[in-house]
C-alpha cells in the first residue's frame, strides 16, 4: 500500500504506526517501504504487508523474501501468515453492548 493509499484509508494507517510503535518498544528496526520493495537490504528478517493486496500483488511479496505476514488481506492466503480482524464478531459485541445497554435508536 503506497503512502497515498494508507491515508485515504486510516484504519491501515493505524495498524502501521501500533506495528511501528510497538516494534520500538521491544527494540526492533522497521523499515517503512511503500513503493520501491525491490530495493530491500539483505539484513531484513521478514516482511510485514499491511493493506489490501490482490492476488498478484501477494505473490510479488511472497517472491521478495521467506518471511511474509500479511496483515488485513481479507481473503484466504493458503500457504500465508496472515493477521486479520474479526469484523463479525466485533460488530456482534458492539451490538450487544449497545442492546444491554437499552439504547433502541441508533445512527450510523
């Protein structure tokens, strides 16, 4: 996902800046790369994909190095780590929240 992309989408954005943070936390490296990934140091240890990516994109990636996660590609990725949320479920406990909580009325 190129940089134009992610802010049109800021649900991705998020994912990538908690990733970010977090790897310095526990005194990772991360290298931010959006458009030129065949340009990848050797050093690099695994790649995060984070974004929506089509069939042929997912193989460009898979080809750049071993060690792939794609984080929020919303189908099945056999042969792929792959981290994605629960947007059923979510929606069923915010449901839930919101009827125990006896609101009748509500907006979206």
């Amino acid at each position: 996902m190129d940089s134009n992309e992610e802010i049109d989408d800021i649900y991705y954005m998020s994912i990538r800046i908690g990733v970010e943070k977090r790897a310095a936390e526990l005194g990772y490296n991360i290298l931010k790369m959006t458009s030129d990934v065949n340009n990848i140091p050797d050093d690099v240890e695994g790649i995060l994909a984070i974004g929506k990516f089509d069939d042929t994109s997912v193989n460009e990636i898979a080809k750049l190095h071993k060690n792939v996660v794609f984080i929020g590609t919303n189908y099945p990725l056999n042969g792929f780590y792959t981290i994605n949320g629960d947007f059923s479920q979510a929606t069923e406990i915010a449901l839930a929240h919101l009827i125990n909580q006896g609101y009748k009325k509500w907006g979206l």
